[in-house]
C-alpha cells in the first residue's frame, strides 16, 4: 500500500520572492517530511497530518498557532478541524485562545470529548479539564512582517486571507486524514468563525474517495461546502488534481471567492489547486524526495 501527505501554507496574496514566502516553503517541506517518517514507519495518517500541522502552527509567518492573526480587539481566536477518513469521525474548536497547537486540542475533542466541536468558553473549559498546554496571547502575535499592511490596505468585509495550515495523508492501511489549522482572517470581527473548522468546508476525509484541506476566503468557502465538494468529484472518476481544480472554479463561479486546496485520493495521488496569487504547498510520495512549490 502506498503512503502519500501534502499539506499547505495558506493561499493568498504571497510574493513569492521575499523571505517570508521562502520560511513558509521551508515550513511545509519540513511539514511534509515529518508527516511522510511517520507514515514510513506504519504510523497513521491522523498521527502524520497531526505532526506536520503542529510544525507549521508553530512556524512565525503562517496564520495558525503561534503567528495566528490578531482580530479587531487585538485578541488571537483560532479555529482547527481533524478528521479521520476510516469512520468519519472528527473533532473541531473555534474561537479558542491561548493554545499553541489548535490541531492537537481538536483531536482530543475527537477523542475524549464525547462531542465533534466545541466553541469558545466551551472550548477552553474543556481544554483546561484535560490541562491541554496553554500560552500567552504575546507567544502567538509573533507576526511582524507586512501585518499593519495587510490590515489597513483592506475593508473588513474583504478581510486579509493567507496563511491558515493543513495537511492531509494516506497511511500503508489506506486510511486518510485531513487536518487544518487558522487563526482565521486577519482583522476580522471578535467571534468570526471561517470555514475552517467546519467539516465539509475547511477540510473532509472519507476513505472512500479523498482527503481534503481548504484555504482562502472563509465566508466564500463555507458556502460551496468546498472539501466534501472535493471528495465528492473525486467520486465521480475525476483524479485529486482535476477535483480540486474543478471546485476552484465552483468557488470562482458561484462567489466570485479565492481559495486553495489540497488533496490525497484513496490510492494516494496528490493534487492541489489554488485561485489566490500563491500557496505554498509541499508533498511526499512513498521515498520520493519532498517536492515542495507554488
Ligand atoms: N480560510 C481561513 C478563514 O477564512 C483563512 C485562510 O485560509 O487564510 O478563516
């Protein structure tokens, strides 16, 4: 059986030459080679997409853990989904503060939570009853660079998109697993909630077609329900690749919205498609080296 990962940096407005675009590249190759050791050594895909998403929330440029977006009143509220193709069971947290790993706190709501998602206060109750690691508001607003940029170059209602992560896998038993992980939209509305925690939109695994993550614009995004669209092509016969394009150009044409995606099919071919100026991405195949791009 063939092992496969490929996770992204956010799609957005990137230039691609500058220092910063080159640590978020370097983030997702690190990313996908940590997910791909896993994989080698007959771990799973839940384990695979867990690890390579906890590298890039801690990477200081890309929007998830530390580095997340601060929204209106200065506050960090992230949002992360996990979902595990074998069963379709996931779990998932929005508006949470003051954690550094978003992904690794939504798997536990997966497991011990006896729920699928839980929300603000909930969610650090919960967090807390389990003494999941806490941090400071400061260790997540790391970003500096092109930040006050990108906050007052755009209305509120065209918030900043860019650099929300996620990773999805094929483990040697077939299973599949999705992960991703944001601070959200830059600027956005204390209480806001994109489509990134939201299963079918931000990310979907279903062994029986696709592994899916979602970035871009939440509140175009979460209306095309764009992961499951994914996997739902993939269905049909069309490969990971012409699926994600396909429902690129659903998000194009039924929102006027941007967005990338990336995704692994049930024989672990990779794919990815994306309608922002970039997103950087990297993927894995069995011992082939990390190809890592835009
Ligand atoms: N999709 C994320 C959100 O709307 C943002 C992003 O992908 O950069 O919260």
């Amino acid at each position: 059986m063939s092992i496969a990962i490929i996770v992204h940096g956010g799609a957005g407005a990137w230039t691609t030459s500058d220092e910063r675009f080159r640590t978020a590249l370097e983030a997702c190759a690190e990313a996908a080679e940590a997910g791909r050791a896993i994989l080698l050594k007959g771990g799973s895909a839940l384990d695979a997409v867990e690890a390579a998403v906890n590298i890039l929330e801690d990477c200081p440029v890309l929007d998830a853990g530390r580095g997340s977006y601060p929204n209106a009143e200065g506050n960090v509220e992230m949002d992360a989904l996990i979902m595990d193709g074998r069963d379709l069971s996931m779990g998932a947290i929005a508006a949470i503060q003051r954690v550094r790993h978003p992904i690794s706190l939504a798997r536990r709501v997966m497991v011990e939570s006896g729920h699928n998602f839980l929300v603000g206060l909930g969610a650090d109750a919960f967090a807390d009853s389990i003494d999941f690691p806490r941090c400071s508001v400061e260790e997540l607003l790391v970003k500096d660079l092109h930040l006050d940029e990108v906050i007052s170059s755009r209305p509120a209602e065209q918030a900043a998109i860019g650099d929300t992560v996620g990773a999805v896998a094929l483990d040697m038993s077939g299973n599949l697993a999705a992960a991703t992980s944001t601070g959200g939209t830059a600027n956005k509305r204390a209480g806001r909630v994109g489509d990134s925690p939201l299963v079918g939109s931000g990310a979907y695994a279903d062994n029986w077609t696709a592994a899916v993550s979602a970035t871009g614009y939440g509140e175009a995004l979460m209306r095309v329900v764009i992961s499951k669209r994914v996997c739902d092509f993939v269905g049909t016969g069309l490969s990971a690749r012409s699926a994600c394009e396909s429902a690129i150009r659903v998000l194009e044409e039924r929102t006027g919205g941007e967005g990338g995606l990336i995704a692994v099919d049930a024989r672990g071919q990779v794919g990815w498609a994306y309608n922002t100026r970039a997103m950087p991405y990297a993927y894995a195949v069995e011992e082939s080296p990390v190809i890592s791009g835009s």
